[in-house]
C-alpha cells in the first residue's frame, strides 16, 4: 500500500494581510487610530458594551498612549517587540520605568493586550460581512483534503503563527454551508473546552473518539478565541458558537465549569478567563501547558510531511524558537514551497550588501540555496492560480455528498 503524501502549510502574517488583519508593524498605530464607534459591530448591544468597556477604561487608555510616547519619544511606531520586551523585563522584577511602577506597568500591559485583541476581532468581524473568496477556497480544500484519507490519517495540517482567526472561521463557513457539524472540526492540538453549552466546537483531544474528522490548525502563538482560566488553567474557545464575538471573547467572562463546582460564595472568588496569546517580545516564554503541546504537536507534523507550504512567512532570524523548531524536525527528503510577494524576490539590481535583508536570501541559506521553489504572485495569486476553474459551490456540495455516503456506510 502507498504511503500517502503529507503536505503542512505554515502561514504567516501575510498569509492574513490580504483579508484586512494588521501586520505587526502596523498593530500600534492602528490601535491608536481606533475609535469606539468603529467597532461597534454595527448592533446597538456591541456598541454599548465596547463603549462601557473602553470609556470604563479610558483612564488606562489615556496612560497607554502616554507611556508609548514618553517612553519611545524618538520613535514615532516604536516596535510592539521593544514594547512587550521593556515592559516584560521591567515587570518581573518588579523595577521602575521613567515614573512608571511595575504595578502600573502590569496594567499598561493588560491595556495593550486588550487593545491588540480588540483589534482583531474587529478585523475578523468586518471580514465575516465582506468575505474574500480565495480563502473559502483553501478552507474548502483543507476538508476536501481531510475527507479523502479517511478517518484514521490525516494528509493535511496547518500551522499558523497568527493570533488571528481567520482559517477557522472560514474553515466553520463550509461546514455550515455542507451541514457538517460534529463530522469534521478544528483540533486545536490541545484540550479545548467549550466556552458554554451551545458551542458547535468538540474538545480536541476527543474527536477521533467520537469518530469525528479532525482538522488539525496548530496555533503557535496562542490566538484570539482561546480563553485561559487562571484558576483551573482551561483552554476555551468559542469557535462555531453564533453569539457576537465581543460578548464572548472581549466582555469579562468567568470559567463554567469553575462555576459549576462553586458555591455562590466561591463563585464569586473567581477570576475571569484571560486571552491566551503569545506577545512578540525579544525572550519570548513558551512554558504554557497548552501552548507546549501544540509546539510538540507542531514538531511531529512537520517530522512526518513530504510538502511544506509557506504562505505569507519571511522567515525572520528573531523567530529563532521557530527556527529551531524546524530544523530540529524536517526531513531531508521533505518538499518546500514558499509563497511570497514579488518585492520579496531579490532582482538583478539589487546590491551585494542588501541581498541578507530579504525574505529570498533567509530562506536559501536556511534550507539550501537549490531546495526551495519560490511563488512571486502573493497570497491571493496563489490560492486564485491553485483553484482556478474551480467552482466554490460544487465543491461544497461534493463535500455534504461524500459525508453523507460515510454516513450511511457506518
């Protein structure tokens, strides 16, 4: 019997540019940018509860934005690695900052990270009323791919260094539009709980159990629908649930299954669900229990795929975790495709002394300077030059068909 081909993709920030998420560069200014009234989600409801939240906090605001300008005075879009660095070092151990207190600079951090988060979510939910079609046509591709191997192998993976949502959501748009909930689900390669009772997600960790196909998105950073409890350290997530993203991710939220083992006394003791998301700074932390098993996860994926894809990633020397990672794992035999844009690509112009900086050259001297194929056309020239003639719809259908023989076969 063959060996079937396994093919991992890696996204990077690029990969989610194009759907109107914020490089890294660009998330500082953008926060600073950002009013209330913008990310009212277009309801009354979500209007009134960003507005309490961050007018309740307006104070911290205003001290966020103040600590960005004293403290990095010369630069005008300081780096959000400088920033979480500074203010990580500071913190543990308990120093001061200009006038700054480690208390007041724990509480400049908790503003920020919910500034950052705040603005993603706004990000995917503009994205859900104004969907690009390229990337429902990759969703669909991962579940096409999944459904053909059968329930006990997977030939497909993703692995994403984005905070954002956005092949999840995508990856849920086709199951709704295929009926085929509690069939094929994202595994989060961790143990995931839903955040309350009417969530469509299944626990990771128990989908095959349950004979359901698992997807699986490896999320290296941690991301925006994951929700920590910091009394019984759950994983939550409200990934396929219909409630407004800011009821459920952005608005204090407390663990339900603490709340169950609680008197009234007890419960009202417990602390709220914080986000779960790996900050960019110069000594980054992975000792998160949840965060180590996908990076373990990670590693196996990456040990058993004959392609990898890189969408959207440079490959920048500070991800030396990630790096490491890959070295430690890939195989020699293994594929490597990269997709990137075309002032990526080093030209004929180009100076001896400005080769390093680019993209091109890390990934040469990385991998080899003959083993990679690179792919100038973007994100969006890619997946259009992958799935040309390749109608969305009939795939859609061909996927609820294919379910529906399984289903019977059983």
């Amino acid at each position: 019997m063959l060996k079937k081909q396994k093919t991992v993709y890696i996204l990077g920030a690029g990969f989610s540019y194009e759907a109107g998420f914020p490089l890294q560069t660009d998330i500082l200014r953008r926060i600073q940018e950002t009013k209330v009234g913008l990310l009212s989600g277009d309801t009354t409801d979500d209007f009134l509860l960003l507005s309490e939240l961050f007018l309740a906090h307006q104070e911290r605001s205003d001290t966020l934005k103040e600590f960005l300008t004293r403290v990095f005075s010369s630069s005008v879009n300081p780096s959000l690695e400088d920033v979480f660095t500074l203010l990580d070092q500071t913190i543990a151990k308990r120093g001061f900052c200009l006038k700054y207190s480690w208390k007041e600079l724990n509480e400049i951090n908790d503003s920020l990270k919910r500034a950052i988060l705040t603005i993603f979510h706004y990000s995917a939910d503009k994205l859900r009323k104004n969907p690009v079609l390229f990337y429902n046509q990759f969703a669909c591709h991962l579940l096409e791919e999944r459904f053909k191997n059968g329930l006990a192998e997977d030939s497909i993976s993703v692995i994403s260094l984005n905070w954002d949502t956005l092949i999840e959501d995508r990856i849920y748009e086709c199951i709704e539009s295929t009926q085929t909930y509690k069939k094929i689900d994202v595994d989060y390669c961790s143990y995931t709980t839903p955040i309350h009772k009417d969530c469509l997600h299944t626990p990771s960790l128990i989908q095959k159990a349950k004979k359901i196909y698992n997807l699986k998105i490896l999320k290296l950073h941690g991301s925006i629908n994951w929700l920590l409890c910091p009394n019984c350290n759950r994983l939550h997530t409200g990934l396929g649930s219909k409630e407004s993203i800011w009821n459920l991710y952005v608005k204090p939220r407390k663990c339900e299954s603490c709340k169950i083992l609680s008197d009234a006394k007890e419960a009202e003791k417990i602390p709220d669900m914080e986000p779960l998301f790996v900050t960019p700074t110069f000594t980054k932390v992975f000792d998160n229990t949840h965060i180590q098993m996908v990076w373990h996860n990670a590693h196996v994926e990456i040990a058993e795929a004959d392609r990898i894809v890189f969408i959207g990633y440079s490959l920048p020397e500070a991800d030396y975790h990630f790096r490491t990672l890959i070295k430690r794992a890939i195989r020699s035999d293994t594929f490597i495709d990269v997709v990137l844009k075309r002032n990526d690509k080093i030209s004929r112009d180009t100076k001896p002394f400005q080769r390093k900086f680019f993209a091109e050259t890390r990934y040469r001297n990385f991998f080899g300077e003959n083993r990679v194929r690179f792919y100038w056309d973007g994100v969006g020239g890619y997946f259009r030059d992958t799935f040309k003639g390749m109608n969305l719809t009939a795939r859609l259908k061909r996927i609820k068909k294919s379910m529906e023989s399984v289903k019977r076969r059983k």
